[in-house]
C-alpha cells in the first residue's frame, strides 16, 4: 500500500492505495509533511482532487478500492448515488436501501466511510435539515456543502 500528504484548503489530506485502487482519502486533524513525490498510483486521486477544490470538478472518476464489510461497501455505494450540490438525509438514505429500521447502521456505515470528499458522505445531513456528525468535523461538512452549492454567498461591499 502506498501513500501520500497533500495540503488542501480543509488541511492535511492522507492518500493510500495501490494499482488496485484509491484505499483511502482521510483529513488529518495535524500539519504534516507533505510528500515530495507522489507515488503513480496515487497521482489520478490528487490531481482530481485538486480540481475539485479548484471548483472544475463534480464527479470522481477513481478506481476505488475501500475496505469494509458488505453493509459498509452498500452504503457508500450508495453515498456515489447523491449528485455534487444536493443533500439527503439519513432516514431518505435508510428508505432508498430499502430498510427504513436500518437507520443507526447506516449512520454508523457513513460515519466509517475512508473515502473523504470521493464518497461524499459530506452531503448526507439531519431530517431536520440540520448539519450532523461528521468525521472531519463539522466546519469542514459546512465547507464542503457551501463549496458545492450552486447559490454562492455574494459580498455586499
């Protein structure tokens, strides 16, 4: 497995994967070193996403390559499904699986999602409408979903 640090305007990033895809994308809660070369298998994943801070791009195109259980890989399949600038909640994620009682296990499936921003659990939000948990924490949720709103905050001045 191969790894890289790359700085993104939300802080440190940490990639691995291999030839058999991306394993993991994980913001780091500490500066780190940046890597000085970036391993070939790696280089799709941060040149993507690179454009997609730079705001060109919506859609990941990666061979992804997460680990987890079979429940874990339905739901962030599922997650792939929610388009950039749109939002849905955990219970609409629940009811589209097909089980509405599964509720708390695809939060806590969500929640353990390794694949930041590509899996974009960052749009699933509360019923009420409210920001929820967030691995990155919250101020990067909130960033993420004004980042892909299509109603941009205009300054007055």
């Amino acid at each position: 497995m191969e790894a890289c640090i790359i700085k993104t305007p939300l802080g440190y990033t940490k990639i691995t994967g291999d030839n058999d895809g991306i394993a993991s994308v994980t913001v780091l809660n500490s500066e780190e070193q940046i890597s000085d070369i970036i391993p070939e298998s790696l280089e799709d994943c941060v040149y993507q996403l690179n454009e997609y801070f730079e705001g060109k791009r919506q859609v990941f195109d990666l061979n992804l390559n997460p680990q987890g259980t079979d429940f874990q890989k339905t739901v962030w399949e599922a997650l792939l499904t929610i388009p950039y600038g749109k939002t849905m909640s955990y219970l609409e994620l629940s009811k589209q699986l097909g089980d509405v009682k599964a509720i708390r296990a695809v939060a806590n499936a969500n929640g353990k999602n390794p694949l930041w921003i590509i899996v974009p659990c960052h749009r699933i939000i509360g019923t009420d409408g409210n920001l929820t948990g967030y691995a990155g924490g919250l101020h990067r949720k909130q960033w993420l979903l004004e980042h892909e709103s299509p109603y941009k905050q205009q300054s007055l001045f």
